[in-house]
C-alpha cells in the first residue's frame, strides 16, 4: 500500500515537472529584464572623476568583508596606488556608513540582492551563491557608463598597483582559477578538472579587468539570461553555471572567445593553433598565475610557488597580488593568511605599517 502510494506521488511529481518543462519551452528562453540603473548621471560623473585612463576600480565588501578591506587597504599603503581612488560597491547600508565616514567613495543598490555577513567563510552558503548571481547586474551597470571595470574582491592583497593589470589592447583581462600551474612539466594547460571547455582554462572574477564596450555587456547580459531563465534551463544552471565565475567559464569556452598575449608563462602560440575562430568577439588575456597567484595555488602547490616566485624575481619582476580564494572548508581564510605572512593587521585590527 505504501508503496503504492509513492509510486503514486512519484508519477504525479514527475507529471508537474514534464508540465513546467512544456510551459517554460513553449514560451521561449526568457530574455533579461531591462536594468532599471541605480547610477545616475551625478554618479556616472563621481565615478568617472575617480576613473583613471578610463579604468575605476571597483571593491565589493558587506560588514562582514570589512576586515579583509582593510588588510588589503593596509597592503595598498606600499605601492604607488592611491587607495580613495577605490569605488566600495557596499552591500549593505552599515558598512557603506563607516567607509563613507572614512573618506572613501562608496556605491550602494538595495536592488540587488545581498546580506551583511561573511558568507565564505566556512563555504559558499546559499546565499553566497545568490549575491554571485547579482554580480552580472552590477558589471552591466558599470560597463554601461562607458567606464572600464577593475573588480578586486576584497580578499585580496597587493604588492605592486593594480593599475598595472589593466590592457586596452584586448576586451578583457582574467586572473586564473587553474588548480595547476600553466608550466608543471607535462602538464596541459588547457586540460583541468574544474574546466568548462578546451579553449580557456579556468578564469577568476575574483581579479578581472574588462572594457566597456557592447560586446563585454553581451557576455554579462547572456549570463543573466541563464540565470533568470525557466525549468528548462535548470540542470544545465545548476550544472554548469553555478554562480557568474562558472557561467564566465562557459561562455569563454563557446567560441566566442580567443586567448591574447601576452601570454602566460606555461602557455606558448603553438598550443593556440586551431583552437579559436578567425574572427572571435573578444580577446581575452590571462594573467601570469605567479605575479597574480590564486589561493588554490598559493596553498595547495606552495612549493612549486616559491620556485617560480624566485625565478620570476631573479627576471626582476615580483609578484603583483594574492588572491585568497582556497576551499575555506580546508583551512579558514583568516588563518591562511596569518601562517602565510600576509595578514597585516595587528590584533587590534590597525594596520603594521601604521604601528
């Protein structure tokens, strides 16, 4: 009897699910819902005074955040960068306060989802996943002013300006989110367990530099799109976009896209051959992964770091930044960057520099 009736209840279930499908597909892939902006023209014009060569540097950061703000603004006071140059894309209204009351220049947009806790800090919650979704809102807010968008989350440290990572000579510009250094002998690196495609290894939005024009907005826009779109769309969502890193990775990989130099160390013009189309959308470059290092990196192939660290200073160059962006379920971020030498706040939270 029991089993009749789950049988039952799992046949009614699946008839609902066939009939969502049918109403969804019928009705065609549901198509963005215009941006109603929350940047005016006296915003456009703050944020384009604090532009340079066009390029405004964009930090997002809730209450929670608010301690990684302030180690990566504590790294910032030894390079060249003038940090009120910083846009805060603030998350919630407390956090907007204190850093308005501080001097610095800050956006905030209710319409957009998001919450004032750290998120991230033990793994991505759901609703870490549901602000991700929001991001593709925010970038095509940004790139529609005609500024160009420097994206640093605040987990990150720098130790030369980030106005280095910017190349109007391409569309966009992507740190890695590669779990194996480029050149690792024998290594492919276009091959990768967290990759979506063979054209691009994996990119982080973590660190990411694009330019303002309609193709870059079309990129968000078809991302958008995934998100907001019906049933029929939900495995392949759920599967293969995730959040808007994943969805980035997706569409990199669809053809749209081709890989420019200068090219990372680990990948030569020979492995480009025969992968992109002859007439792409975007040129995209990717960042040399040990002057720009991923958390995945940093922690999980430290040595192997170090090694081409040393090399990459004995070239005369240094690293630019590090982006803590590991599994927080493996090690807390925090503590991560306290046993590495890179958290830079005393107990009291102020800055070493200013002790």
């Amino acid at each position: 009897m029991r089993l009749r009736q789950a049988l039952q209840a799992l046949c009614c279930s699946l008839v609902l699910i066939l009939l969502s499908l049918y109403v969804s597909m019928s009705s065609g892939p549901k198509t963005t819902v215009a941006r109603i902006s929350g940047i005016d023209n006296a915003t456009k014009s703050r944020f384009a005074s604090l532009s340079v060569d066009n390029t405004i540097v964009i930090v997002p950061v809730n209450s929670g955040m608010l301690m990684w703000v302030e180690n990566l603004l504590c790294s910032l006071a030894k390079t060249s960068f003038e940090a009120t140059n910083i846009v805060f894309w603030t998350l919630d209204p407390d956090v907007q306060v204190i850093l308005s009351d501080r001097g610095y220049s800050t956006y905030y947009d209710s319409s957009l989802y998001a919450v004032s806790t750290n998120e991230n800090l033990h793994d991505d919650t759901r609703e870490f996943k549901k602000m991700m979704k929001e991001r593709p809102k925010f970038f095509i807010d940004i790139l529609s002013t005609g500024l160009d968008i420097l994206f640093l989350d605040a987990d990150t440290v720098f130790f030369q300006s980030p106005l280095k990572l910017p190349d109007a000579t391409v569309d966009a510009v992507f740190s890695s989110d590669s779990r194996e250094f480029f050149n690792t002998e024998n290594k492919d690196p276009f091959r990768d367990v967290w990759r979506r495609g063979s054209r691009f290894p994996p990119v982080c939005n973590g660190i990411l530099w694009m330019k303002s024009n309609e193709r870059t907005i079309k990129i968000w826009r078809d991302i958008l799109d995934v998100f907001e779109a019906g049933l029929y769309l939900a495995v392949y969502r759920a599967l293969s976009f995730k959040d808007d890193q994943r969805g980035m990775d997706v569409l990199l990989n669809d053809g749209r896209a081709r890989l420019a130099g200068p090219l990372p160390d680990g990948i030569t013009e020979d492995m480009l051959q025969g992968r992109y189309s002859s007439s792409p959308e975007l040129d995209v470059r990717l960042l040399d992964q040990t002057s720009v290092v991923s958390g995945h990196l940093l922690k999980n192939r430290g040595e192997q770091y170090e090694m081409n660290l040393a090399r990459l200073i004995e070239k005369g160059e240094g690293r630019i930044s590090v982006h803590f962006n590991w599994d927080p379920k493996e090690l807390v971020k925090e503590e991560g960057a306290r046993q590495m030498g890179l958290w830079f706040l005393t107990d009291e939270g102020r800055c070493m520099h200013d002790v």
